[in-house]
C-alpha cells in the first residue's frame, strides 16, 4: 500500500522544523561543528526522512515501524535543545520556540502513529487505549 508522504501532514510539519533547526544552529560555535550541531541536525532530519521512507512500505506494520524511528529521532531532538539551551547556543525567546514546535510535531506524530497502530491492531495501540479509560474512569 504505497502512500504519498507529501500528501502527510505531520511530514511537512516536521520538515519545516528541520528548515528552522538549520537556519539557527548556523550559528553555533564552530567546536560544536561535527559534535552537538551535526547531531541535533541529523536527529532533526531523520524525523521527515523515516516518514517519507516508510511511507512507501508495503504494509502499515512497517510504516509503523518508520514512524516509531521518527519518533524517538523527535524525543533525541528534545534532549539536544535542551542541552543547547543550557549551553546558551540559542537564546531563550528561540529555544522556547523552537521547544514548541518539536512539542507539535511529537504530538501530531504520536497521534498519527496511535493511528497506524489502531489500523494494525498494535498492543501499544490498546495499552493506551487502555490507559486513557482508567484515566477517565478515576476522574469521575
């Protein structure tokens, strides 16, 4: 079932984000240049490159799979701009914002990927389904 990652939401999103964490990590030192910069670049540009490559796959077990990547690639992004905020690499004001856009993007990519699984009949689909009615029962 091959499916056209351009017509996914969630892809342009996060390909957008990659655009900006290049445009403000040109400026970090230039130590940083094959260490914190190269890392938080290709964790960023994994997240766009895992949907579009499992967006061409046969089953949607393994877009699934993908999508997993892309969202761990996403949770290593968040650790990263932390670490470059605490470095004072980005100023505050671009360190929230770029902090909210990956929050965003993990949200739209964790409820397309709970998607996926619901599709599948995944076990982490129904954990957290699950999960979610006790929630809701103890809030009665």
């Amino acid at each position: 079932m091959a499916r056209d990652y351009r017509q996914i939401g969630i892809y342009h999103l996060a390909y957008d984000f990659v655009l900006e964490i290049y445009r403000l990590t040109k400026d970090f030192p230039k130590a940083e240049e094959q260490n914190i910069t190269s890392q938080i670049r290709r964790a960023a540009v994994s997240i766009p490159l895992n949907i579009a490559e499992g967006s061409a796959k046969a089953s949607d077990r393994e877009f699934a799979y993908y999508l997993n990547v892309a969202y761990a690639s996403a949770k290593e992004v968040e650790v990263l701009l932390n670490l470059c905020c605490d470095l004072k690499y980005l100023d505050e004001l671009q360190g929230k914002q770029l902090v909210l856009k990956l929050d965003e993007v993990n949200a739209k990519l964790f409820l397309f990927l709970r998607n996926i699984e619901a599709r599948i009949g995944s076990s982490r689909y129904h954990f957290f389904k699950k999960f979610e009615e006790k929630t809701a029962d103890s809030e009665k």
